[in-house]
C-alpha cells in the first residue's frame, strides 16, 4: 500500500463510464439500475473532466450561486441583485 498511487489508476472518464455500464447490468428490478438512456453526463451536458472539477473543486470554484445562465438570470432578478457572478465559471462547467 505504501507505493499506491492516490485516486484511481485510470482517468475518470473512464471511472464514470464504468459505474454507468455496472448499473446497466444491474437486473431492472434491483437497486441501482440504469436504463437505456444515454449516459448521466452526457443527459446532463456536461463534460467528464467538467464533472471531477465540480466535484473537486467546487467551493474553491465558485462564490455564490451555481446554475445555468438563463437559471442565474432569473434568480438574480428574484433577489433584485444587479450582478451575476461566477457566470465564466458555470457557462464553462455547465455547459
């Protein structure tokens, strides 16, 4: 154990694409099934390297709120704040 790289000894593309296709060989009636649709970051437009920096990364990355553009725009409209930040930050991650 002493010389075990940290993480894991692949990229994390490659992580995610294996928890994904483990859950589509999951029988449909157990916990923990995945069915035929594409692939939960590919449905959730985001890139995997994207993904390992939000999960990572995440309040070093952002201050304040986190969303799409247009979800930003209308929440700062509610609260009547006249500045949108981390809007560089989630349209690069997000989109």
């Amino acid at each position: 154990r002493k010389h075990m790289p940290k993480g894991l000894p692949f990229e994390f593309k490659y992580y995610v694409e294996l928890v994904d296709l483990t859950g589509r060989r999951i029988r449909e009636d157990k916990r923990g099934f995945i069915t035929d649709s594409q692939p939960i970051l590919a449905r959730l437009n985001i890139q995997p390297e994207n993904w390992l920096k939000l999960t990572t990364q995440f309040t070093s990355v952002f201050k304040g709120s986190v969303g799409r553009p247009d979800a930003k725009q209308k929440y700062c409209e509610h609260l009547k704040l006249k500045r949108r930040g981390n809007l560089t930050q989630c349209s690069e991650l997000l989109a």
